[in-house]
C-alpha cells in the first residue's frame, strides 16, 4: 500500500505544487478565452476600419466592447464555472469595471501610437492594437481573478491515517437479525 508500479514510494503532491498545476490550468483557460476574445476583437476593428470612416480609436473601443461581451461569456461559463456564482450583480459591476479599465489600456496605447507618434498606417494601428491588448490582459488577469471571479473556500483535506490503523481484512455487515 503506498507504493506506485514502479515500486517507489508515491506521496501526495505538495500543496505548492497543487496550486501551481491549478494556476496552470486557470491560465490556460484564460488564453483559451482570451484568445477567442482577440480573434473577435481585432476581426471587428478591422471590419469597422474597412467598412466605416470611424476614426482609429473609435473603431477600436466598439470592437473591445464587443469583445468584452465575448469574454465575460467565456470566462463565466468555461474558465470560472467553477467560481462562486453568489452575487452575479456584483461580479458584472466589477467585471464591467475592470473591463473599462483594460479598454482605457488598450486603447490608451493605441491613441498614444496614432495620435502622439503619427504612426496611422493599417498595420501600425493592429501592431499597436495588438501591444495594447497585450497589456491589458495582464491587468485584467490578475483583476478578473482576484476580483470578479472569487475562488470558493478550499475544501478542508481528510486527516490521513497512518498505516498502522487501517484494517487489513475487509469489513464484512452483520447478519440482520430476523424478527
């Protein structure tokens, strides 16, 4: 008992090492979504830019907004569904909150990259779209999870037995008694 396959003594993995494999997967997850959230944003920029007049940044908060709304979908129903779901106001105010915030960010970058250094050509304007989302989900990473997704309270780990005390033969029910 206690021994893998191989013959070696298996422990159970250390609690460092349990929340790097679930930060691990948490981020994975937020790409995923993320990565979804980026194709939406930078297709609606360029299709706004193609289709429309709207300046630059005009065109590019509508396709953040969009992909806000994308990613709030992803990141509730696939990267946080296992999240508290108590108090879906809150978690929408905060998430719409931080998410105007990372919009500022992105677009900040963008309107410094046009307007501040003339750099206007279609390719600039997705490099510097692109840097700005960049630096936005950093923040809204970190935000989102500390935030609007709260982790619900671990579950408290069964006692371990030692060896000693754990019945060798197994139990068997007692015979019912006939009335």
């Amino acid at each position: 008992m206690g021994r893998a396959s191989s013959g070696l003594q298996t422990k159970p993995p250390s609690a460092l090492r349990m929340r790097v494999e679930r930060l691990t997967r948490e981020a994975a997850k937020f790409g995923a979504v993320g990565g979804a959230g980026l194709l939406v944003n930078l297709l609606v920029f360029n299709l706004v830019r193609t289709v429309t007049d709207l300046q630059v940044v005009r065109a590019s908060v509508i396709a953040t907004v969009v992909a806000i709304v994308s990613n709030y979908l992803g990141f509730r129903y696939f990267t946080y569904r296992d999240r508290d779901k108590n108090g879906r106001t809150r978690e929408m105010t905060l998430f719409l909150l931080f998410s105007g915030v990372g919009l500022v960010i992105e677009n900040g970058v963008l309107f410094a990259a046009t307007y501040g250094f003339g750099w206007d050509s279609p390719l600039q304007n997705n490099v510097f779209k692109f840097l700005g989302i960049g630096i936005a989900t950093l923040f809204r990473f970190w935000s989102y999870r500390t935030w609007v997704f709260r982790a619900l309270p671990e579950p408290t780990p069964a006692v371990a037995v030692p060896e000693q005390y754990v019945a060798t033969e197994p139990v068997r029910p007692r015979p019912r008694a006939r009335v």
